[in-house]
C-alpha cells in the first residue's frame, strides 16, 4: 500500500466510524474493496492507538536489504511528532 492510499484510508477512518469498525473486524475484506491489493493467503490485523496505549509492530528481520527496500517494506513510514 503506497503513502497516498494509507493516509485516504486513515482519513476515512477518522470520518466514518462504521467504516473504521469494518476495517477492524474485517480488514482484508474492506481494505479490497478500497481497490488495495492484498494476495491470498495474507492475514491483515487492525488495531487502534489510544491516548494510552500504542502498537509497535516490528517487521520480520531482513536479509541484506537496502535502506530504500526497507523503506518500502516499512511503508515509509516517518512520525511527525512523538509516540510517547
């Protein structure tokens, strides 16, 4: 999933409760219909930060990949401010 349609995602999230609701218990299902790509066989967990409570989610370990390969399997992801 590039940048752009992670933050649409997101957005729609924070805007339709009942959509955030369907990504959370049926995320393959809902993020499809969004036109993401998810192959077979993926499992897709969604879960909510809170004000108290924050998921890390730690990648599995790479084999000799380039920071840029990193970057994509990372999503790219840079935080805007602190977690914690």
């Amino acid at each position: 999933m590039n940048e752009q349609t992670y933050k649409t995602i997101l957005t729609k999230c924070w805007a339709d409760p009942d959509f955030k609701q369907r990504l959370i218990a049926e995320p393959v299902k809902t993020l499809r219909a969004e036109g993401v790509t998810v192959p077979d066989g993926i499992q897709v967990t969604v879960v909510e930060n809170t004000t108290s409570e924050f998921t890390f989610v730690i990648p599995p370990e790479p084999s000799e990949l380039s920071d840029q390969a990193m970057d994509r399997i990372s999503g790219g992801f840079k935080w805007s401010r602190s977690i914690l």
